[in-house]
C-alpha cells in the first residue's frame, strides 16, 4: 500500500467550496484503491493566512509544503488584501513557487465536450477542436531577475534574464508531456528573438536541446506577437505544446484560457524536480501545486455556485504527474466531461451559473461523484 | 500654400503596391486642395535597402526622414533577410523609431463598416461595436534597456526600465487623444504592477498624470494578463485608449488586431514630439511614421491583390496627426469604408482576396479614389 501525503490549500473566496469538490474526489479514489491511500492535511496559505498570521506564507505551511508528495490550492486573494495593501495574497504564490522551484507551469485549454463550444468567444469553425497545453517557466524571466524599485529615483527596472540550464530544463518537461500523446505532440516554442538577446538564448536552447535529446519530435518557433495573433484567429495553429518563458507565458496561457468558454474549467499544474531521461517518456515532478486558473471571484463567494470542474481537473493533474496514476486521471477527466453533458438536472446538464446553468456547486461535485 | 514633404518608404514584398494606392490618394488631396501641396519623396529602407546599400536605414534615408514632415512606410522584411542574417529589416525599423523620437505607436482596432463583422474570429455579438486604440510606448522598455547576449556565457538579459519622464510623455498623448474625441475617450492602463518594479512605477505616473493634468478624463488598470483575456472574451470593455509599455503593447495591439478580420484593414502610426498643453486637446507631433500594420506578405507578393486600405488608412492618420488635416482624414476614412461596402464590383463589395473579395490592389485603389 503507498501512502501519499496530500496538503490542501484552499485558500479565500471561493477556493474552499472549489476545493471541497476536489477532496470528495480524491477521497473516493483514496478509499477504493486497494494500492493507494491519500492522507489529505489543510493549512492555511493566502489571504485568509495573512489574516490569521500576518503571512500569506505561514513557515508551518511552507514546511507542510514540503515534506508533502502534492498540493492541491483553490484560490488566493481579494478586495481585502488589494494592490495597496503592504501584505498581499499573490507574494506568497511567487514565493512558494520559488521556494519549492515549481519551474514548469503546465495549462491545457481544451473543451471538455464539444457541446461547451458555444460558451466560446470564437466562433465555433475556429474554436472547434482546440487542445493546447502551455508550459510556462515560472521561476525565472522577469519575475524574478534584479529589480529596482522607483524610491526616491527616477527609474525603475527589471530584468529579464535566463539561464541555459533554466532553458533545458522546461523544455525537457515540455519535451517529456509531449511524448507521453500518442502521436506525439508538436512543440511550438515561443520568444521575442528578433528584439531580445535572452529569446534569442532561449531559442537557441530550445532548439538544441530537442534536437540532440529528443530528435523525433517536431519543432517551430513564433514570435509573441505571432503567437498572439494566431490564439485569436487560428488557435488550431498551435495545437500542442506551446512552450514559453514567464511572462509572455502569463499571457498567453490567459489568453488561451478564455477559447473554452469559461474560466471555471479549467485546471493547471506547476511542477518541480528533473525530468525523467529522454528514453522514459514520462515525467514524474518531485512535487507539485495543482490548482485551478480562475481567481477567488469574491463577487460569488459563498453563494454555492462556483465551478469546481477546474479544481476536479487539476485533481487529476495531481494523480497523473504527482502520484503517476494515469488511470485514475483519466477515469476523472471522463466523469467531468460526462456530468456537463448530464441533462437528467432539468436538461441542461450539471452546469453552474457561469456555463448559464442551474446546478450547485456541490451538485456538479455530486454528478462527478456519481459518475466515478 | 503649405507645402509638406512626406518621405515614403515603400520597403519591401507588397509594400510598393500598397503604398501606391495610398500615394494616389496623398495625391489627389494635394492636387485639389488650394492651401496644401505635399510633395512625396520615395526612399529605400528596410530589405531593398540592405540590397542596394548593405544597410536597412541608409545615412540618406535617415537623413531625409529627419528632414521631412511626415513619413509613409510599407512593410519591410521578407524570408531573404530571415532571422539567422547579420543584416536584418527590422533592425532598421527599430534604428528609426528610436533616432526620430517615435515614442508613441497609435494602433486603432474597429470595423471600417458592420458588414466586415463576418471576418471576424470572435462571434459577432462580442465583436460588433469594438473601438480601440493601443497607445504604445515605443522607444522604451526592454526593446531598449542594458541587454547582455549569451556569447560565451551561461546567461542572457534584457532589462525593462522605465523612468518618469518617459511615462509621462506617453500618458500625455493618450491623454489628448482621448480628449480628441466627443465624449472623450476612456483610458485603460495596461501593467503588471502586482510584480513587475517598473509597472508599479508606470501605474503611479499614469496615475498622477492624469489626475494633476487631465482630471476631466476617466481611468482604469488591469494587469496584462487580465487585459489579454478581456481583448478576447469582452473587448468592448476596453474600448477606448489602451495605455501600455513596449514589449506588453506589441502583444496587445497584435492580439487586437485580428478582431477586425483581416491585418489589412488597420492603420497605425508612430508619432514624435511633445503632446500640446493639457488645454489644447490636439496632439501634433514634430514627425511620424505612418504605416499599414501588416507585414510585407512575401506570400503574395507581385500577385496584385494585397488590400491597400491598411496603408490608405495609414496616410489619413497622417493627415490628421501630421498636417492637422482632420476633413480630409475623415473623408479618407469615409471613403474606404464606402469602397468595401461598394456592391457595384460583382456584388461583394470592392474587397481584396484577404476579405474573400476579388478586387485587385489597383481596383481598390480606384474605388477609393473614385468615392473621394
Ligand atoms: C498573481 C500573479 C502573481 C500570477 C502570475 O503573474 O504569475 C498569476 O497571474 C498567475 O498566472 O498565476
Ligand atoms: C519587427 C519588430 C521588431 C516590431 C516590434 O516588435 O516592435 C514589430 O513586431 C512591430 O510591432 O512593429
């Protein structure tokens, strides 16, 4: 029997209702395995955390952190702890990030069934068929490079800096994700090359790196600018695995996060830990942080009618990556597609308010439950 | 009389024919109007020039350009002078942007006429009424902050810095042009100010800005995250002026710009000199750079049928920022948007291949020359 530790952050807003679906979730699968069990420990992490202890990042949580195998997050932030507050919720995602050296980001934007189409704001001949898979390095680039704050000066400045080392180990992880798609997946590897010297680092790293290690797998390199474009009027284009620095992958993951209709579904995984070698195609991080793209959404917390299909789905990021049960993962992601097409709940299927249904958030967590 | 030079660069791929067509209309307004005469004077820039001169920015061309009233361009660039070449087009481009000054990039984003709706990714509902201006800060950022290549090294770098004075001047064009219209314009400042030091500087300097020179004028911030989400899933509410740095503006107003439908409708221009006092509410540059915001499509290339009205388009904002000639401007944009809704060619409007039409460059031309 392999015992997993599980640490739970669910965070302010609607992050515990979120989360509570996700729990259901893995407790099911945790008590019918006959192989794994799932010991799920919540700590506080966020705003509620700053409240609590004057820290979005209390050190019990960081060291809960990371002594666990995986975390699941809801969401962190609100008006409370808004951009003027000198304590606020997201330092404390950009520091476990970097504490744990969560470096790979991985967001799929994909419709979970055909019929969520018309949730769309492409029309549906362009928005038919997409499945992207943005890895966005998370723990360098501009974030994170020498900064200087205005103060009594005149400029302010950051810096945009990547090693080679950084570069390499991102694309073996988007590298590793695309192989484990039969066929494998292409890559396409984005940049600013023709204005910044740490792009043109970046490609040149990029495309060495999968040429020497991984030669059967194709790849193509597109301006931001490109790549901006092509989301809006041609995502099928990039179908794939769209591999990108930190902030441009700030970007387009959110750009590429409103295709499918809604925010509410949609799931993200930020990893740590080497990949496994290039003649084992499956990645297995060290650890992770699983947690949904939406944010807290004060403005509909505590009515029950949050989507919790992106925490269920980011669950299943967390048994595939974390805990390697592919089957399980599957089963999950299946069990969500399936509830959001159930029109036994008065013909609409389990949708909550933001796919324009009625269901609960605890209703759809049923519907999934069900169907598992 | 007034007499203008305008320098024009045809540059390269369908830069020539496209800028022909404008060059007509430059043109007749010279030859019609008894108090502007304009004499146009073609120079080589871009990859025709790195040909004949082994430089993208020839010293004659510059030369000129710093001399002129204004400046036409096309589009330079093509697979001839690709990414691995020492001497590229865009090198030039951005050579020019920073000796002439060209510190604002204006790129609008609307529909020439309703019936243009159908070309677009989005769905019409989400599309129909979307009027945007990109404000872009083009001289600064890291385009052209302290950069470090690899070379022999471990790491590469670029730095975004910005200091007051360069987002004061910016914020000051944005703001006039909002006030340039009736009702003015509402200002949507676009940074990453939850992480970056030189965004936090750039929100307090709009800030101010507008608050002690413009207090008449309405803004709001959203991080470029949130704002590459909104362009796709609600543009309208950030309809108006959209204010941003250099790297987050070419993201943005790319991603804009394929709401229209089609890269050959939209004009842009990059505009040089101190914006009027806060009580004058027009801007006049000292010069710009006005072109269509397409590139040189070698694609198609020497086939006759790339669309001209991004570039016709182009030389009526320079007839309003440049020359103050805001009638004839509009008759310029009045008679485009009559030409693509004109059903006398075949019954589709005189419309290039880009919007499924089948008028020519030249034909198009004509139409508009016809309506004005
Ligand atoms: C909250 C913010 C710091 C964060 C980021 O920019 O990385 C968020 O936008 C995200 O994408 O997770
Ligand atoms: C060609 C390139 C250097 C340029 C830029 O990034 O500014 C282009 O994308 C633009 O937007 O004018």
């Amino acid at each position: 029997l392999k015992q997993y530790r599980i640490v739970v952050l669910p965070g302010d807003g609607i992050g515990p209702s979120v989360v509570a679906q996700a729990i259901r979730v893995l407790e099911l699968i945790s008590e019918t395995s006959s192989t794994t069990k799932l010991i799920l420990e919540p700590h506080d992490f966020g705003g509620c955390a700053i409240d609590k202890h004057g820290d979005p990042l209390p050190p019990s949580t960081l060291k809960a952190c990371q002594e666990a195998d995986a975390i699941l997050m809801g969401s962190v932030g609100g008006p409370k702890w808004g951009p003027e507050a000198k304590v606020r919720p997201e330092q404390g995602l950009l520091r476990i990030r970097k504490e744990l050296g969560l470096y790979a980001n991985v967001r799929p934007a994909n419709f979970a069934s055909d019929s969520l189409l018309s949730y769309s704001p492409l029309k549906p001949e362009i928005a038919k068929g997409v499945d992207m898979i943005v890895i966005r390095e998370l723990i360098g680039g501009l974030y994170f490079g020498p900064r200087q704050e205005q103060g009594d000066g005149d400029t302010a400045y950051d810096t945009m800096v990547y090693s080679v080392s950084e570069v390499q180990r991102i694309t073996r992880v988007a590298a590793q994700i695309a192989l484990a798609a039969n066929p494998p997946l292409a890559i396409h590897s984005i940049d600013k090359a023709n204005v910044l010297a740490s792009s043109r680092l970046w490609r040149r790293v990029v495309t060495e790196t999968l040429k020497n290690e991984y030669p059967q797998l194709t790849v193509d390199h597109y301006l931001v600018d490109t790549a901006a474009m092509l989301i809006v009027s041609n995502p099928k284009k990039l179908n794939g695995v769209i591999l990108t620095e930190n902030m441009f992958g700030d970007i387009l993951s959110d750009e590429t996060s409103v295709i499918p209709g809604s925010l509410g579904l949609l799931p993200s995984a930020s990893l740590a830990g080497a990949p496994a070698s290039p003649s084992d195609p499956s990645f297995k991080p060290t650890t992770g942080i699983y947690e949904p793209i939406h944010g807290s959404a004060p403005d509909i917390a505590g009515k029950g009618i949050a989507n919790p299909v992106g925490t269920i789905l980011s669950a299943a990021m967390l048994l595939r990556y974390s805990l390697g049960l592919e089957k399980e993962a599957q089963a999950v992601e299946a069990a969500v597609s399936k509830s959001l097409d159930d029109e036994s709940i008065g013909g609409y299927g389990a949708r909550t308010a933001d796919l324009g249904g009625k269901a609960t958030t605890i209703e759809l967590g049923d519907r999934v439950i069900e169907t598992l």
